[in-house]
C-alpha cells in the first residue's frame, strides 16, 4: 500500500515477481548442475543422489531470488562506450555484467565441490552392519579407470571452474586497492595479470591430463617411479 501510494507499485511487483520467478529459474539451473555433475553416482545410492539434487535446488534458488538485482541489470545492460585502458573492457561490463558472472561462479564452485564430495561418498565409504568403513578396489574387482572417471571427470570439471574465477579475477584489478590510489597499480598490471594467465593456463593443462587416460596413467607412473610408491 506504501508503494501504491507513492505511484511504485510496480516497483514493488517487480521485486516480488523478480524474487520468484528467478529463484524458480535459479533452483532448476542448480538442479541441472548438479545433475550433471553427479551423474556417475550409481543409482542404488538413492540417498546421496537426493540429498546432492536438493541442495542444486535449495542453492540455485538462493542464488536466484537474492541476486535478482545483479541478474536484471546483467539482463539490461547497456555498453557505455568507455574502455578501460588495461584490458580494453567497455566499463559497462564492469557495471552490469561482472556481478553476474561472480554470482554464477560461485554457485558452480559450491556446487561442484559439493559434487565431488558426494561422489568420493559414493565410492569409497560403505555402510554395513551400523559400521562405516572405507573401500578401496582393487584392479581384479572392477575396471578401476571407469571406477574412478567419475571422480576424475569432476575434478576436470572443478579445475576448470577455478581457471574461469581466475580469470574473472583479471577484471577485479581493475578495483585494486593495494597500490597508493584506488585502482591497477603497477604491480597488478605488470605481476598479477601475467600471474592469473599463467595460473589459468597450468590449471587448464592439469584438468585435460587428469581427464585422459594416457596422460593421467603417464603422470601416475611418473610419481610411482619417483616416490618407489
């Protein structure tokens, strides 16, 4: 009624219809990671599947219906035909899209770490007789290189995710406060975004070798024979 008053009653409806529909968006798209992410975890792990799909929903629908906000001006932004001088960035990403992709990164973040999580569970810890044990297979009981590639796939997968928030992180220079003015200080410009592309290089690299098998097999080789493991 206050809002109706003052003739911004559709500013009130636009929160509340924003709050909703985006937090209904918000829990499909965390379910939808989450599926995919879990989809080596054998269905006669009922439970662990439920659980990890109801936290993609409850997280997802979080993120929607809190940063409602940062989704709407991502939705609407405008370029405003400004650069910035390091990375040549119209300063409209920095006002409307950055926001967004940071959200976004980190519900996938959380929710491939949950991912992992629930599949190291899945694999390796038993349940028999009120007892918790772990289990470890062995080459003779089952092909350990499918066993293991769902864990291996998610690992990919997370590795990846941190090369895109350090990526991310290039653009964050641009708010650096570590210099003597509010901004890239020569430092940021000159050993931190060379840093953050070196860094998002080496973990690109280390997802694709531990994601094939010829080159994860070479790698584990490599530290048996050097370790005499």
């Amino acid at each position: 009624l206050w809002f109706e008053n003052l003739g911004y009653a559709n500013r009130f409806w636009l929160i509340v219809n924003a709050t909703s529909l985006l937090g209904i968006a918000g829990a499909v798209l965390g379910f939808l990671i989450i599926y995919l992410l879990t989809l080596g975890i054998p269905k006669k792990n009922k439970i662990i599947r439920a659980i990890t799909k109801l936290i993609g929903v409850v997280a997802g629908g979080y993120w929607g219906a809190t940063s409602w906000d940062e989704i709407l001006k991502f939705w609407y932004g405008v370029s405003t035909g400004l650069n910035d001088p390091i990375l040549g960035k119209d300063t409209g990403f920095y006002l409307f899209s950055l926001p967004f992709y940071d959200g976004l990164y980190n519900l996938i973040f959380f929710l491939s770490v949950v991912s992992i999580i629930a599949i190291v569970i899945s694999a390796f810890v038993r349940i028999r007789e009120n007892n918790i044990y772990f289990f470890f297979p062995s080459e003779g009981d089952v092909s350990t290189d499918k066993y293991y590639f769902p864990l291996y796939l998610n690992c990919t997968v997370f590795l990846f995710i941190i090369a895109a928030g350090r990526f991310l992180n290039r653009y964050h220079l641009m708010y650096s406060t570590s210099g003597v003015a509010s901004g890239p200080s020569w430092t940021d410009v000159n050993i931190l975004l060379p840093a953050y592309t070196t860094v998002i290089i080496i973990l690109i690299l280390a997802g694709i070798i531990l994601i094939l098998p010829f080159t994860r097999k070479k790698l584990l080789n490599f530290y048996m024979n050097k370790f005499h493991l």
